[in-house]
C-alpha cells in the first residue's frame, strides 16, 4: 500500500522534462548501435513509458532521431559560443576545452549526432547537415570579427571550405579518441588548434 501510494505522489514530469529525458535515452542507444538496431519500444521502456506516449512526443523513429540530432548540435553550438570581442587566438584553447570536455562527458550524444549522416534518411541528414552548417557560420563569424583578419575574411571561399574541413578533422580526431587513442586530451586540444590555425592564418 505504501509503495503504491509513493507511485502516486512521486512528482510528474513536464512536457519539457519528459521530452529531455526521452532525447537523453535516444541519444545512449543511438551512439551504442545502427539506427536500424535502435527499438523505439527500447526508450519507452528504459524511461519506463508507454510507446503510446513516446508516439505522442515523436510520430516515427525518425522524427525522434532527428530529434536526438537537434539537442546534441544546440548543445554543442552552447558549449562552443564565442567570446565577443576575444581574438580568435585567445579563445581557441579555451575553446576546445571546453569542447573536448563535453565530447568526453557525453560521448553517447556525440557519437549519436555523428551517426546521424550515415542513418540513410533524408529528413535525418537534413538535420545533421544544418547541424554542421551552423557550427561552419559560428566559426567563421569569430573569424571575421577577429581584426587580425580582413573583414572580408569569412566570406572568401576558400576559407569556407578550409574550415568546413576542419570540422571534419576535428570530428574524426574526436571520434578516435574516444576509441582509445593514447592521446591526451590536452594533446588532442593542441592538434585541432595547430591544425585550425594553419588553414586560416594569413600568410607571413
């Protein structure tokens, strides 16, 4: 009897808290198999919900993916938000350190978002690809607000493409690391700065 009557005055959760703790869920079995190996009836089971109630936050399985992929670039693009004002210099090895730090923290949300381009839906790459867009104009912003480039800088096309990839030898880098590189974090931290600055630093 007291058991149940615990059940019934444990506190509710909001639609928002909810919505978080399911995204949460998704994003542990997304990073751990396929998209095709992932069950939706895993996540209602593992946030103890209905499927029905699952359904009811997210139509289909790929809406939900595609949600997953949202939450982790929004929090990446938080956790990476430059400085105004700081050159670019400056900020980069605080940058990523706090990037390394989040990709260590929640490898399982980093791994799901990194998936998501090969998940083979449409809807999902869209979502993946305007993912790495806006961490691509972030960038590129703090690039051209740094006065020790040319305020043209961010729109040449070369740099464009130089920094988009870099965002892919940084994901790459990261997603080894993960596997066990014996790399430290700090080692890793000093690659990506190394490797960033020499693609966009004006020649000398």
């Amino acid at each position: 009897m007291a058991a149940n009557q615990g059940e019934r005055t444990r506190r509710r959760l909001s639609t928002g808290e909810r919505r978080e703790q399911l995204l949460a869920v998704g994003a542990r079995l997304f990073s751990e198999s396929p998209y095709d190996e992932v069950w939706i009836e895993q996540v209602a089971e593992i946030a103890g919900v209905s499927r029905g109630l699952l359904y009811h936050y997210f139509p289909t399985k790929r809406d939900f993916f595609a949600a997953v992929v949202e939450r982790e670039s929004e929090r990446m693009l938080r956790m990476t938000a430059a400085v105004p004002g700081v050159p670019v210099r400056e900020q980069l090895t605080s940058g990523l350190d706090v990037y390394l730090a989040y990709v260590e923290t929640h490898a399982h949300g980093f791994r799901a978002f990194h998936r998501a381009d090969a998940a083979g839906d449409r809807t999902v790459r869209r979502v993946y690809r305007r993912a790495l867009a806006a961490q691509e104009r972030q960038i590129l912003a703090a690039l051209g607000a740094d006065p020790e480039f040319d305020p043209l800088f961010e729109r040449r096309p070369d740099v464009r493409l130089a920094v988009r990839g870099w965002l892919a030898f940084t994901t790459a880098v990261c997603l080894e690391w993960l596997r066990g590189s014996e790399l430290s974090r700090d080692q890793v931290r000093d690659l990506c700065a190394r490797a960033l600055l020499g693609v966009v630093s004006p020649p000398g």
